[in-house]
C-alpha cells in the first residue's frame, strides 16, 4: 500500500505511444508473474497447499485465491464497470489465512482459475482504450490514492501480486523446497 498522502496526481498518457508502452509493460510484467506463480506451486501436494510454518503466514492457497480474487476486479476496472470492493471479499485484503482446506478450491481447480484469471485481464488490459485508462477511478475507498483506472494498474498487476508471490517464495525457502 502507498504511504498516506503519497497519492498519484496525474496519469497523462497523452500519446498513442506512451498508452502501447504503459501497456506493454503492464502485460510482460503480469505475464511474468503469472508463470512465477504457477511455478511457485506446480511441485505442491494438496496438504502442503494450506501449510503454515508460523501461526497466520500466508499459505499458497490463500496467496493464490487472495491474488485471483483481484482479477476480477481488475477486468471490471478494464471494461468500465465498477467493480465490488474487494475489502472483505472471502480471500480480500481483510481475510485471514485458512489451515482448513476446504475453504480452498483444490490445488488444480486453484491454478486453472487462476491462469483463467490471468488471461481474462491480460485480454482486458490489451483491449483498454485511453480514454478508460484516464478514466476517474470507480471505487471511492481508492480514489484519492489512485485517482485515475490507470494509475491503479502498476500497483494491482505488479507490485501486490510481486509481493505475495515474494512471500510464496520465502513460504518454499522456510519448506527446504528449491528456489524457482
């Protein structure tokens, strides 16, 4: 999360250059971090899934489901809707991390949901227009930090996912599992 008052101003695009860019980098990055992801779990037993080494640590269930949460949010933002507040969705950023595992889809179920997920917004994303990018941001509780559909993006696609894919990482380390 951005530090409080640390909110983006702006997000001028202004040319059809700089929108294929902001573009284009937006999907390398979401595409590398959906391959991480898949590869961060593809070596998982289904009770390793929901294994947490220290009371509340994010477990590879709950990183993925809190993640794939977000996609839908994301597309809705993409194709001009307003989408729900993602605050206390099930797997949200109020959710807690869940030993039991049937409060998880099982681990194939999770990753093909996932992957569909990731293709539904990396579709959105490249058929983004400008004028939606530029476009006032919908959901109010993140409108003075993330003025603008755009400005959301970079934090949403890179840095939340990075950051709990960072943490799956760590969860693998602390397992003895190899470095992916």
């Amino acid at each position: 999360m951005m530090p409080s008052g640390a909110g983006l101003t702006s997000f001028p695009l202004g040319t059809a250059l700089v929108h294929a860019l902001f573009i284009s980098s937006l999907t390398f990055d979401w595409n590398l971090n959906g391959d991480y992801a898949r590869k961060l779990v593809s070596d998982l037993s289904a009770v390793q899934m929901t294994h947490q080494p220290a009371p509340h640590t994010n477990h590879p269930a709950w990183i993925l489901s809190h993640l794939h949460a977000y996609h839908a949010v994301i597309v809705d933002l993409l194709t001009g809707k307003t989408p729900e507040d993602p605050l206390h969705h099930r797997h949200g950023m109020k959710s807690k991390p869940e030993a039991d595992p049937s409060h998880y889809l099982p681990r194939e179920a999770l990753l093909e949901s996932f992957a569909e997920g990731h293709a539904d917004v990396a579709k959105a994303l490249n058929a983004a227009e400008e004028a939606l990018l530029t476009s006032q941001m919908p959901l109010p509780r993140w409108r003075e930090r993330f003025p603008q559909v755009g400005s959301i993006l970079p934090y949403l696609m890179s840095r939340h996912e990075a950051l709990h894919l960072g943490q799956l990482s760590a969860w693998r380390r602390v397992q003895g599992l190899p470095s992916v």
